[in-house]
C-alpha cells in the first residue's frame, strides 16, 4: 500500500499510520462512547418502535468512530472497493478503543458482522463488514461469529436509493442459520445511512433470541442528518 495519508493524500512521515496526524487530529469523531443514547441509537430504536417491538425489548446501543463526511469518507471506501485491508483493520482497531471506552458496551459477549450475499463476497474477496468485525471483537476479547447470520438473498446496491426503498430492498434479506448463545449482541457494519440493513439484521435475530437479549450496533462511519 502507498504510504499516503487515505484522507488528504500527502507523503506520511515516518511512524504515521494510514493517516497523516493532522488528518487524525481532525477526524469528525462522533463521541458516541460517551452517550448511551445518542442520534445514531434514537434513529435506530425509533425503527424498533416503529416495528412495534418499543418497551418489550431491551434499548439498542450503537455507535460509530466519526462521520462520514468531506475526505474522511475515503476511509470507508478504501477499504470497501480498494481492497485496503490494512486501513480498514487499522479504523476498526480505534472503534474497537471507542467501544471499550464505553461503559454500555461492556457486557457485549458476541460480535456478528452484516453478512455479504456469497456472490458478492466472492467478486470482492472479502466482506469489508466481517474485518472490522473480528478486529472489534479482538480488542473486546470477545466471540465474532460469521455463521450466525446469513443474507438469503441477493440485494442491490443501497447507495441510490431513497430511505423507503432501502428498506423495501433489504427487508426480509437475512435469516439465523445457527441460534446463538449471547445477553448482548453487536451487530457491525461498515456504514450507517438508514440504518435499513442494520435493522434487516436485527429483525432476523430478534425473531430467534429471547426478549431479554440485547441488540446493539456499531459501524465505523455514521451518516448525520
Ligand atoms: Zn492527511
């Protein structure tokens, strides 16, 4: 890989990592290690409740490393269509710190990532979603399980479609091939616009885990309104 910075491009000095320090100072962190409810969770438990599940079901934790915005936007799609895997692992090392730095995430004891369709994590190699999970899960010192959730059917591409749409497109897209044994869950992607694949995911566990189980979330990137 370059030693470039993956933010603003310039030549990395020594003992700089991926991303240059200024770059790093300037990372739009979202900070949302220090809020149990936080934007990201009120829109995803606002799904919940909209599903009908509001006051039966334990509060979904989530949180991301910064926004997804300007140049640090290439951080997400280094590592989803440039294959670079280093920056990705590196990323998700730092949500990984964010997570531990987080009382309400303590009691996590298992990590799924968002599964690929087979078809399409055999043309990309890897799913983007599953290396960030591992290394979370690595620094949590906690279970990641890629058997657990499985994407059933093939969905397109999220990235022109409108809210609805989304979620039309991925409802209904996972199912649990193998019931856990967990008390709270965190589910990972790489990227959270509607939180609409996130939620297909969370459906599909939900339909299979006790209602006392905890599902919570955590992407590297969040998409602010
Ligand atoms: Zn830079």
């Amino acid at each position: 890989m370059p030693r470039e910075c993956i933010v603003c491009g310039t030549a990395l000095m020594p003992g700089e990592r991926h991303i240059c320090l200024c770059c790093r100072a300037d990372l739009p962190r979202t900070d949302f290690r220090l809020l149990s409810r936080n934007p990201m969770s009120a829109k995803f438990n606002a799904r919940i409740a909209a599903s009908g599940d509001e006051g039966y079901v334990p509060y979904s934790y989530a949180i991301a490393l910064y926004y997804y915005q300007a140049g640090y936007k290439e951080i997400s799609q280094a590592l989803k269509y440039r294959g670079n895997l280093a920056a990705g692992r590196y990323f998700a090392s730092l949500l990984g710190d964010e997570i531990l730095a987080a009382p309400h995430f303590s009691d996590v004891d298992l990590v799924l990532p968002v599964p690929l369709h087979w078809t399409r994590k055999w043309k990309r190699g890897y799913n983007q979603a599953e290396l960030i999970a591992a290394e979370v899960a690595r620094k949590a010192g906690v279970r990641c399980r890629t058997d657990v959730l499985v994407r059933c059917r093939r969905t397109r591409s999220q990235t022109r479609l409108s809210g609805d749409e989304k979620a039309r497109n991925v409802s209904g897209a996972f199912r649990v091939a193998r019931v856990p044994e967990a008390g709270h869950i965190l589910l990972v992607d790489d990227v959270h616009t509607t939180g609409s694949t996130l939620f297909a995911c969370y459906e599909a566990l939900r339909g299979v885990m006790g209602p006392e189980v905890r599902i919570s979330v955590a992407t590297l990137a969040y998409v602010g309104d």
